[in-house]
C-alpha cells in the first residue's frame, strides 16, 4: 500500500490524563483527537487494545480479538443511561501520575457490574438491538472468549492449562455444562465487550471527522494463557498438559546480553497451512474493523521465528525455524484484499526478512535513536531512509529522546561508556545540535527526510525524560504506566509540531 506524505503521534490510550486510574475512550481520547487535528497530524498510533493479564502488557493478552474493558469510560455509561452519576462522583481517589491498572481494574469491575444491571433493567429498544447486533457480528471469536473469562474467574483467575482436565480440552459436554452454569457472568463479559467496541466506534467516528486514521497494532504471538489457544490447541505447539513445547524470543540483542525470551507459545504452520490460514485471516479482519492501518510487530517472525524450548531461563538457546510468511500473506491478500500493513522489521533482519517485506511492498522501519553506533552507512541515519518506509524518534520499547540522549552505561541497553560518548557526539554532529532541545532535534531531522511516514511518541514532543519511558524490553516491572499530565498539551506544543509538520509538506488536509 502507497502511503501519502504524511505524519503522526504514537500515544496509547492508557497514558491518557483523568481521574479513574487509567486512560480511557472517553473526553480525554476526543480531545487528543482535536489536538491532532489542531497540529495537522494525520495519525494516531497506538499499541495492541486487548484485555491485559500479569505484567499489564497489550503484547500479552487473553485474546487477540477482545477489547480491554479497562479502556471503558465511566463519563460515557452515564450518558447511556447504565450507571448513576453519583457512582462515578463516589470512585476512590486514583493516583494520577501514572496508570494504576490493579486498582482500575478493582473498580472498573464493579463499574461494570452496575452497568449491566443498569442494562438488565433498561427498557431502551435501540440499545438492546446494537447488542444483539453485536453478538450477532463477533460469533467468530466472542462467545469463546467470555467463557474463558468466566471460566478463569471460576478457577481462581488460573490459567486454562491448569483447569480439571475436561475443561481444559474442552470436553463437549463440560462447556455446556459450564455455559449454563455461568450464564449470568458469561452475558455480563458478553456485555463488557459491546461497551468496549461500542465506544471504540463513538472516537473512531470521532477521528474520522476531523480526518485523523489509527494505526493500530498486531503482535505476532499471542499469550499461552489466552482464550486464542485454549480454544486452538491443534494450532500451536503444546504438549499434551497444554504447556509449550517451545516458545518464542529474539537472540541476544541491544535490549539484553541473554536475548528476550517472550514466553509465547510457538504456531503449528503446518496446521494453521492446512486450514488455509483461516485463523489470521480472521485476526487481521476483526483488526481492519477496528483501524486503519496495522503495524505487525515482530515482522521478521513472519519468515522465521527464534524457537527457544519451553523449558529454558533464557533466550540463547534457540533457533530459527522458517515460517511459511509469503504464503500466508498472499492468502490474506486474496481473501481481505489490499493490506494497509506497516512491517517491524527491527532487529535481526536477514535478505529473506526483507525479501518477504518487499514482496508486498509493506514499508519497513527506521529508528532514529538506532542511527548513531556506525558509520554514515547506518540504515537510521535520515541520509540513508527510502519514501517507502516510516521514520520514527523512537517507539514504545525504547526510551524517550530526553532520556536516550542523558543515557548511562546500564541504564537501557548492552552500550558500554565510550559506545555512548561515541553515539552522542555523532548525534550532535549529525543534526547539527548543541543538545539543548535534543527532542525536537530528532522530530524535525524525521518530519524532514523523505520517509513518506514520520511519528514521535508524545513523550518526545513533550521533552519529557526517562521517567516518561512506557517499556523496557526485558525487564518485568515498572512498564506500561506512563501517563500524560491533564495540562500537558499547550499551544506552544500544537503550534510548533504544526510548523515543522507544514514546513515539510507532511499536512494531508486541504
């Protein structure tokens, strides 16, 4: 797909500023959208908006279809009539700075329990018709999903491979036993999920009218605790308990000496072959409902995965193993059409990676914080990018441009002293910089070159520091929880990304 000259924002919803411990797809979600807009952006990226388990990471979700309903705005169920605004004015005093996903989730649940009930009582003919409409549209994955919700919560919130055996392989006639026994949770996850999508659809209408399009996210790997491998067992690598047999990582990398082990469980693609990809096709469908455009993370995964046994610490010990890439893209390509693909293809990129992405013309990446360790070959450095590709400052798995630039040995990644002194001379040198403002530096040395696609994280507009950093691959706590402060965007801010954007030919609107 041919992109427009054109540029972007990469903001999860969850870092969203309000008062109910997360972002949320409510006023605040609306108004970016309006500062998008004011700033002549015409992208809005944000990363995966699947329900999140431990580690609150959207990389490792309980479906790749399903919404997080944390997402859900508590403004919004009041306009619906579901819920009293006295039960939002009475919500404990949530910590703003950054997002509380635990104590969200702890209120958010009986939030939602109020607003079915609200929905129970409701006499509203519309309503009722939009979520028939709704079950009605996402049979494919929906009714799965929520009784593997229901079912969790049953066991203690374990995981599926630990349930009693019937349950876990989905013996006939213990689902139905389990549908009729937890009908009443099962309708209420059921509902939780058109509120989801419902108001997911209210601010993608939203940046449709002031012309903004969302890119969204698909990780390569889905989490073994998911209701994706539960109910697909014959699709992945699994042992007989439902445990991995291997599971999926990267080798040793910039992140980390011992590689990243993922923990994904590893796709059977002779399986997924013989049943004509059908599970992606209808993955990559239910994504293209929701966005515009779709980054696929880990794309090299697509030409062959690092296999690492289920067993191990670490991720060193793996190996590739080729994946049938070509084939299934093209079947996509037959069955959905034109694929508005972004490819990530970082890290350890071989000709037959960049082969695959070629083939379908999907623009790859380029990293500007990655520019500066060689020489003027460097694939980052702006000199060097294509039309066909998508510039970035940085993206979610790296630290903001404040923090990368005042970096110490240790502090992000495998770069000794003088490797750091090297790349921030070379840094200076190259943009021409006395360091001062390094972010906007870095913006304008992306918003300025010839990739058709340019996008900074909005912590780099803002300047801020490693505080603001959203993930530390290979590490464990502390990620997923930056939040933007309520007064954050000023028309200092919108004004100059506007210039910069108008300056180098990067508006779509008229």
């Amino acid at each position: 797909m041919k992109f427009p000259r054109a540029s972007g924002i990469l903001l999860h919803p969850t870092s969203l500023p309000g008062r109910f411990g997360i972002g949320d797809l409510g006023g605040e979600a609306q108004r970016f959208i309006e500062f998008l807009a004011d700033a002549e952006q015409t992208y809005w990226q944000i990363l995966p908006l699947g329900p999140t388990g431990f580690g609150d990471s959207p990389y490792q979700c309980f479906s790749a279809f399903a919404g997080n309903t944390l997402l859900i705005s508590p403004e919004m169920l009041v306009a619906d009539g579901l819920v009293d605004q006295a039960f939002i004015d009475a919500a404990p005093e949530f910590r703003t700075d950054k997002a509380d996903h635990g104590a969200a989730y702890i209120w958010k649940d009986q939030l939602l329990k109020e607003a079915f009930s609200g929905f129970s009582h409701s006499t509203s003919v519309e309503l009722r018709g939009r979520f028939e409409a709704f079950i009605r549209e996402n049979d494919f994955w929906l009714d799965d999903y929520v009784l593997y919700r229901a079912l969790k919560a049953d066991n203690g919130q374990s995981a599926w491979y630990t349930w009693p055996d019937e349950l876990k392989l989905r013996d006939e006639r213990a689902i139905a036993d389990a549908h009729e026994r937890l009908y009443e949770h099962v309708a209420a996850e059921k509902f939780s999920q058109f509120l989801f999508f419902r108001q997911w659809s209210c601010l993608r209408e939203k940046a449709r009218e002031h012309g903004i399009k969302i890119i969204g996210d698909i990780p390569i790997f889905v989490a073994l605790d998911s209701s994706d491998v539960w109910c697909n067992r014959d699709k992945f690598k699994l042992s007989p308990d439902g445990t991995a047999k291997v599971v999926a990582g990267v080798p040793p990398d910039y992140f980390s000496r011992t590689g990243q082990l993922w923990g994904n469980p590893i796709y059977d693609w002779d399986a997924m072959r013989r049943e004509g990809f059908g599970w992606w096709a209808a993955r990559v469908y239910a994504s293209l409902r929701m966005v515009d455009i779709v980054r696929i993370d880990h794309f090299r995964g697509f030409s062959a995965s690092w296999e690492v046994p289920g067993s191990d610490e670490t991720a060193e010990h793996g190996r590739w193993v080729d994946v049938p890439g070509i084939e299934l893209f093209r079947t996509l390509h037959n069955s959905l059409g034109e694929l508005p693909f972004i490819a990530e293809d970082l890290g350890v990129i071989t000709p037959d990676v960049e082969r695959l992405r070629d083939i379908f013309h999907f623009p790859g990446m380029r990293i500007l914080q990655f520019a500066f360790g060689g020489d003027a070959g460097n694939i980052d450095l702006p000199h060097n990018y294509i039309h066909n590709c998508v510039a970035y400052t940085g993206t979610h798995d790296n630290d903001t441009a404040v923090g990368w630039f005042a970096s110490t040995v240790g502090a992000d990644s495998t770069r000794d002293a003088k490797e750091i002194s090297r790349e921030h001379a070379h840094c200076l040198a190259y943009l021409n910089s006395d360091g001062k403002e390094i972010h906007w530096d870095l913006i304008r040395a992306v918003w300025a070159s010839v990739a058709d696609t340019a996008i900074a994280p909005m912590q780099d507009l803002l300047g801020l520091g490693t505080e603001a950093r959203m993930n530390l691959p290979a590490s464990t706590s502390g990620n997923w929880e930056w939040r933007m402060s309520p007064d954050a965007i000023t028309e200092t801010i919108t004004s100059r990304i506007k210039e910069l954007t108008v300056t180098y030919g990067r508006q779509t609107r008229p």
